[in-house]
C-alpha cells in the first residue's frame, strides 16, 4: 500500500511540476522569434527588430538604423505584412541551422513567400542570418 501512494505522490508530482528531458525545441525557438522581430518591424521599433540579426548581418549594416532603412526599401512584406502565416520548417544538423517558410500576403495584396536562415550562436543562441523573399510563390519546401 505504502508503495502505491509513493507511485501516486510521485505521478502528482511529476503533472505539477514537469521536467524537461530535453532543451527547448528550436523550431518553436525560432519561430517565436521570427514573430517577435515582425511585431518589432510592425512597431518601427528598430533595436529589437535589429537584436535579432546575426553577427555576420550586423558586421554589413553596424547601426541599426542603417539595418531598419535596409528592411525598409528591400523587405517591405516583412518589415509591414498584411498577415502572415509559417509554413514547412526545416532542422539541419541537430538545429544548428533552421530554416523557416513564413507565407506573407503583403498590403500591397501581392502573396510572398519569406524563407529565413537562422543559426544558432556559439552561446547557444540562435539569430537571424538572412532572408530571402520571392514573389507569388507556392510553397515547395525548403
């Protein structure tokens, strides 16, 4: 009996408080903070949307208004979507490299298709390295 409520103590237990076996999924990582840099883009809050940018995009554009006037004129379904939605996500080598398909119908009614690159960082962190966007594109994966 006694070891029937030590199972039934330590079952409560592990419901209230779960333990992660494993570090948090960097798909769900990444999107979050694809989505974070968008509401930052959404705000022309240009210094979060420019914390999200890799070393190598901030050794090209060292200021971030530089990095904001960059998203401006060469990433308007970004910088301002109409809606967005994800599509296929991509996980290469242990998720050291993530790609992202963000479906985007622009203000402009034009449909994007927005691939983001990013990696994770040597802390473990993961930052936006590139995107690419092609016009009226169905999704063929990545």
């Amino acid at each position: 009996m006694r070891a029937f409520f030590a199972v039934l103590i330590l079952c409560a237990a592990s419901a209230l408080f779960p333990v992660s076996a494993r570090a948090e999924d960097p798909i769900d990582t990444t999107r979050t903070m694809i989505e974070e840099q968008i509401k930052a883009f959404l705000k022309d809050d240009a210094e979060t949307a420019y914390s999200f940018a890799a070393p190598g995009i901030k050794a090209m554009y060292p200021d971030k208004n530089l990095f904001f006037a960059m998203v401006k004129k060469s990433y308007e379904p970004v910088y301002h979507p109409g809606n967005y939605a994800f599509g296929r996500s991509r996980s290469i080598d242990d998720g050291a490299l993530i790609y992202h398909e963000v479906l985007i119908s622009g203000r402009d009614g034009k449909d994007w298709t927005a691939i983001y690159q990013i990696m994770r960082q040597p802390d473990g962190s993961y930052r936006i390295n590139g995107v690419q966007i092609v016009p009226d594109a169905d999704s063929k994966g990545i």
